[in-house]
C-alpha cells in the first residue's frame, strides 16, 4: 500500500498501518479479518472521519506487513496493537474488530482495559475450535500450489450466494486481497485462532460493548455473538441480516449501527 506507514513492533516485524481523520478527534483503531488488508474498510472510512481520527494496520503476515515465520498468538496480535498505540502517543482509543480483528478486540478487553474506551466486536467468535481442524486447514494451504482453492472457499463463506454469482467488484477486489495473502501469513494467524479460547475470561471486559452478529454467517454464527454478547457485563447485540462481512453487505446499517454506539453517553 503506498499510503502506507511502517513501524516495528516488539519482535521487529515490520507492520504497516494508516491514520486517517482529525488530528484531534477521538481515535477509533480498526482491526481487520483474517485473508483481508486495511482496505477492507474503505466503505466505511468517509463517515468514520466525520467524528474520529481512523487508525488502521495490516495484521502481520497480511497486507504490507511483513510475514513473521512461524504461528502467530493472540497475544502478539494484541501487543501489535498496543505497541502501535504506544509508538503513535494514543494513551487511549475506541476498538472495532471483525471475525480475526474481534478475537484481537476481547484481549485487549481483558489485557489492555485502560487503554480502551468503546469496545465493538463484529463477526467474531470466543472459541472457534477443536484445534485439530485448523491444523489440516494449516497443513493443506502450506501445501498447496498456490492461494486459488483457498481464496474461493474464504470468498463462499464470506458472501451470499447471490453477490458471488452476480461476479459483483465487491468480490472480485476481495479475491485479489486472498491471492495476494502469502500462505505463510495466513497459517500464522489461523494458529492464532486454534489456540484462542476466551469464553471464560471475557466475563472480566468492562468496556461498553457492542457486538455485531451476522444472520446467515456460517463462519462466527449468530450463536458465537450472542454467546459474547451473554458473557460481557452490559455488552449490546446488533443483528444484521448478513453473512461474515457485514460491513460489505450492509455498509450503511453498519457504519450508522457503530457511530450511534460509539456516541452513545455512559450509562447512569
């Protein structure tokens, strides 16, 4: 990405990130899917800059950050986050995750609670196991040719049947972010999600909680964020009819369904 800055995290892997919006607005950092770059949230920059100062990065092992060997944990993913907050002077910020980006979002929940003011978890899931599935996922596209087969299955369980067969650009650019993904970056972070399990610990979140589930997801079903949304004290839970992507599918209700939450006053 050519608009892209660089900083080094704690291990020295080169990560890229975007700020985008007022200097001096609120800072709202975004975290994005596994396969997918910053860009994934393009649609929704415009409105988000309206009220806050964006910050973006690509996950490592995705995007224009560097490919660490090796599998990747959750808490290298959250320190990724911290170290970039530290590195750019934000004391504090709101957080919106989807699917990967949810899971980096309830550790800091847990780990980084002062450093967090809105907490919004879209897509996501607490646990995604057992574990042995994701090692035949790690082993198969570590040994495949290459990302074709690998990029198809991401794009069929991340759209509905009808955007897929109407060939819409939405898609196609989704596609050209999964065959860019190098194998190795994508198997690190699928170790991440193997060895996550945060159903009991994200009991201890305070932050003001939002979490977004999709319908018709297959990937982090309805019943993953309405398990979340029961186990944080207070969360928020927001249905749209959408399958992973919902911020593709309903870029509107999405968008709007954030900024309220995110304006929302504290409770009483």
């Amino acid at each position: 990405m050519n608009d892209a800055s660089f900083f080094t995290a704690g291990d020295g892997t080169r990560l890229a990130y975007r700020l985008d919006g007022p200097a001096d607005a609120p800072v709202l950092a975004l975290a994005n899917s596994i396969g997918t770059t910053m860009a994934m949230w393009d649609g929704q920059i415009a409105a988000l800059v309206r009220h806050f100062r964006v910050l973006r990065h690509d996950t490592r092992g995705h995007g224009a950050s560097a490919v660490p060997a090796g599998a990747y944990s959750l808490d290298r993913l959250g320190r990724d986050v911290l170290e970039l907050l530290d590195g750019l002077c934000i004391a504090r910020a709101h957080f919106l995750g989807l699917s990967l980006g949810g899971f980096t979002g309830q550790w800091l929940g847990v780990h980084a609670p002062e450093r967090l003011g809105r907490l919004v978890l879209s897509n996501t899931a607490a646990y995604l196991g057992p574990a042995p599935q994701w090692d035949e996922r790690i082993a198969a596209v570590l040994r495949a040719p290459d990302m074709k087969a690998t990029a198809e299955m991401f794009l069929a369980n991340w759209f509905p049947p009808a955007m897929l067969q109407a060939g819409d650009p939405v898609v196609d650019a989704f596609r050209a972010m999964l065959l860019a993904t190098d194998r190795r970056g994508l198997a690190g972070a699928w170790a991440a999600v193997r060895d996550a399990d945060l159903r009991r610990i994200i009991a201890l979140i305070d932050a003001p909680t939002l979490v977004i589930a999709g319908r018709d997801d297959t990937v982090t079903s309805l019943a993953h964020g309405e398990q979340i949304a029961a186990t944080v004290p207070g969360a928020r839970l927001v249905v749209l009819p959408a399958v992973h992507l919902s911020n593709i599918e309903h870029p509107d209700t999405f968008v709007a369904t954030v900024l309220d939450f995110l304006a929302a006053q504290p409770a009483a």
